[in-house]
C-alpha cells in the first residue's frame, strides 16, 4: 500500500459530520514516478484540513484504482469510529476525453451500488475550473527560469 493512503487508528483531528472524505482521482501511469504530483495534492489537503479524510485513487496502472481506495477510506474511518456519509471524487484531468465522461460516471454508479450507505458525489473536472486555467496560463506566461 503506497503510504499516502495509509492510516492509523488514531483520531486526533474533530471533523464536522457535514463534511465529505475526497477522493482525488487521476489516469494512472505505469512509471511510479508519475503519481507524485497526486500524492502531492493529497498531502496538501491533509495539511490544510487535518480531521477530513482524503486519498488518492486511480482509473488504471497504478494502485490503488477507485474501488480500492472508497474500501481503504472507509477501513480508515471505521477504524476511528468516525462515519462516512458522503464521498466526493476529484478528478483531477486536464482533459474531458472518454474517462471523465464515460467512465467515471459508470465508475461512480458502480460505488454506489457496492457502498449504498454512503453518497457519492463527483466534483467537475480540474480543467473545468478557471482558477487553474489562470494559473496555467500565469506558469505559461512567466519568464523561462530555474524552478525548484
């Protein structure tokens, strides 16, 4: 199990009953390298709201895959006596091909059929928003200079 989805059964964090675990979704890639900016993203929401219980999963090549990680998250909040009542996907897709608007739809009535207690909701796809075109657009536009 990649460590970015593993858990402890401590619970140190309150979270209010409103809020929903995340599932951060991506492709996938046979390089393990490839993951990192996921895994990146995961840590980041863990870091800004520590009690919300978040994973990363993926549609193919990499572990964990989507039905994977909703069993891990919820082994994560059983574990800590905390109830899972909704869980939002994420894609994170630059581009709105066949995953983003036939699989993931098919993939998401799927978890709902193996999880009926819980409700999934799936979150537009990142390209979608105009935050992060902005800020593509503002990376594109900076002079070409050593990054980290």
């Amino acid at each position: 199990m990649n460590k970015e989805n593993a858990f402890s059964c401590e619970d140190t964090h309150t979270r209010r009953p409103d809020d929903a675990a995340i599932i951060v979704l991506a492709h996938g890639s046979s390089d393990p390298q490839w993951r990192e900016p996921i895994d990146a993203v995961v840590r980041a929401i863990r870091q800004r709201q520590p009690g919300r219980l978040c994973v990363c999963a993926f549609i193919q090549h990499t572990a964990p895959l989507l039905g994977d990680a909703v069993v891990t998250l919820l082994a994560e909040a059983a574990c800590q006596k905390r109830e899972v009542a909704h869980i939002r996907i994420v894609p994170l897709f630059l581009g709105l091909g066949l995953h983003v608007r036939q699989d993931l739809p098919e993939l998401l009535a799927q978890m709902q059929t193996a999880h009926p207690g819980v409700v999934f909701s799936m979150q537009a796809a990142v390209s979608e928003d105009a935050r992060l075109i902005d800020t593509l657009a503002t990376i594109a536009l900076e002079p070409l200079v050593a990054r980290r």
